[in-house]
C-alpha cells in the first residue's frame, strides 16, 4: 500500500469516527432526539430473535468477511516495499494489449546506472507504453560522492538504453538516497 | 506520519482480523442455539445503558475526538519525502538521508558534538535549519561546511541558513 492509499484510508476512517461520534454525542447531549433510548432498541433485538437461526449466520459471515479485509490488509501492508515491478503496454491491432515484464531491460539499465561514480546501488521500474515509457529511478549514492558526474552518467546512460530498446522515455523521475557510512 | 499510518493500520488489521474471528464463533454459537458469553454480555449492556447515560456519552466524546485528532493529522501538510533540486528538474534527493549527510559534514566541524539538520523548501530555495552542540565561535565554520556540502550535491539556491548552535553543558 502506497503513502498516499494509507493517508486516503485513514482520512475517510475519521470522517466516520467524527460523523458517528458526534452524532451519538448529540443525541446523548439532548440535541437529537432519542437520548433516553437504550443503545440497543427493541427493533434490532426482535430482528435477532425472530432471525434465528439465521441472523446467526449473518453475523457469522459479516465475520467472515472482516477477517478476510483485515487478512488483505496485513499482506498488503507487511508486503515489501521496493519489488515492486513495472509492466510495458503495448496496444494490439484489434481490441486487445500486450502487457510486457520489465525484469531484462530494467535489469541491463540498472547495471549501467551502477557504473556511475558514486551510485551504489540502482533501481529502475518502466510504466506506461513501450514506445514511450515512464522511467522511475531509485539510486542509492555513496555518502561521500558529489552527484554532479553521477547525474551525467545517468542522463547518458538513460539517453543510451532508449537508443538501444528503441524508445522515447515519456518521463524521467530520479530520487537519490544518501547511503549510510560503512563502518 | 507515514510511519504511525502504516503501523495503525496494521493494528487496524489485526483488529479486524480477531474481531471476525470472534464473531464467526459468536455466529455460529447464537445459530447453533446456544448464545456466547459474549453476546449474553453485550446484549444485557446494551438493551440497559441509554445514549445519555455519562459512559455513552464518555465513548461518543472520545471518539469524536479521536476522529478529530486524525483527521486534522492527515489533512495538514506533511513534510515532502524528497527534495526537488530545481523546479523544472526530474532530479530528487530523499530529504531525510540528505538531512543526515549534512548533519554528518557539521559534525565534521571542530568543536561540534551534536547536530541535527532540517532541510526545508520554499519555492526554488532550499533553507536548512542546523541545531547543535557546539562553540558558538564555530557558526563561520559550520556554514561553511554545510555550503560545501549542499555545493557537492549540486544543490539548488539557497536561502539563508539558520543555524542555532547551543553551549555544551559542562560537568561542575
């Protein structure tokens, strides 16, 4: 799960806490009528009696199915960040798309972007059309390395892996990290 | 904040996870004819605690609050994960390991013990903020060194740096 999913999830999740709170906070405040209800009414107890044996099983299922949101959400959210791999489009005569793994060309890439002085490690992810793809670069730079002769290379090195697959990069994003010193 | 998102909402996925769990049992116990401890529980609380009740009320507060609390922390602006060197550029630098590197080059500095570095953008100029242990006759050379250093990473313009260097404590 990205940033931004998990800053959506839990913006959407206060909505609801603000909406719910506050307006249990109202009734029990006098503001809303109702406030001298039991929080369980009549109408939902009956719905549970006169359902047996089904409203058992409903809840078992509703059960169910939070389980399996709340399974989805730790393997989404104990997944690794970094492996994430892209995949080329390339759209067919007809209707359909041919979708193309990226591992080689990545690959020969971030061999070349390693050769650049001070990168020591590199990490490439292509989206979007084969005839002009987003190009995603993650470098890791030596702590001590300036980045002007890195930043050459890699231009260079992009500018020579379009030539070679025979593509126009439609954009080109780098981040630079600065590695920790080796003790 | 990204940190404290991902692990609420690992905790919110454990939750859910016991919470289905349990009301799977809880289910298949009331259907089977035979009504869980908990559910006897939970039903006598509910059916006798009215909404205006102070414990009701209590609940509803806190979690109105708490609603209030999260949404105004995920609404402000968060700190950027990474620093654009120049507006029109493609080239970004991770601000924090970048704090770090510059904190680094201050404490190379003679007479710095401690220091920590903030780095912030406005518009197309960088303004870091260094906090530390240190001489105050050291200020000449820590902004030497942090220009040194933000000059080696080809950093974009840079606007004033601030630098607050606080006295060592010494042992009386």
């Amino acid at each position: 799960m990205s940033n931004a999913a998990h800053r959506l999830l839990w913006t959407v999740l206060a909505l609801v806490f603000v909406a719910a709170g506050g307006t249990a906070l109202a009734v029990g405040l006098g503001w809303l009528p109702g406030g001298g209800a039991p929080l369980l009414g009549a109408g939902p107890a009956n719905w549970w009696r006169a359902g047996t044996p089904w409203s058992g099983l409903a809840v078992a299922v509703g059960g169910v199915l939070a389980a399996l949101l709340g399974q989805r959400l730790l393997a989404a959210g104990l997944r690794v960040p970094g492996r994430l791999a892209g995949t080329l489009a390339h759209p067919g005569d007809g209707g359909g798309r041919t979708r193309v793994t990226t591992e080689v060309l990545t690959a020969a890439l971030e061999r070349d972007l390693c050769r650049a002085p001070g990168v020591r490690r590199a990490r490439v992810v292509l989206t979007g059309p084969v005839s002009g793809p987003d190009v995603w670069v993650e470098l890791r730079v030596d702590p001590y390395a300036g980045l002007g002769a890195a930043r050459a290379h890699v231009d260079a090195a992009v500018r020579r892996f379009a030539a070679t697959v025979g593509c126009q990069p439609a954009h080109l994003d780098v981040t630079a990290l600065v590695d920790e010193p080796r003790p | 904040m990204r940190t404290v998102n991902r692990v609420a909402t690992l905790l919110l996925a454990v939750a859910l996870l016991a919470g289905g769990a349990l009301a799977v049992a809880e289910g298949l116990l009331a259907a089977l004819g035979g009504p869980g401890p908990l559910v006897h529980r939970w039903y006598a609380t509910l059916t006798t605690t009215r909404w205006q009740d102070a414990p009701a009320r209590a609940v509803a507060g806190g979690v109105t609050l708490l609603g209030l609390v999260v949404l105004v922390a995920e609404l402000r602006r968060w700190r950027p994960a990474r620093l654009r060197l120049a507006e029109d550029d493609r080239w970004h630098l991770h601000r924090r390991s970048m704090e770090r590197r510059l904190a680094r080059a201050v404490c190379a500095v003679p007479s710095v013990r401690r220091a920590r570095v903030r780095l912030r953008r406005r518009g197309d100029v960088w303004r870091p903020r260094v906090t530390a242990t240190a001489d105050p006759a050291a200020r000449a050379d820590v902004e030497f060194a942090l220009h040194r250093e933000l000059d080696r990473l080809a950093a974009p313009r840079r606007g004033r740096i601030d630098v607050r260097l606080l006295p060592a404590r010494r042992a009386t």
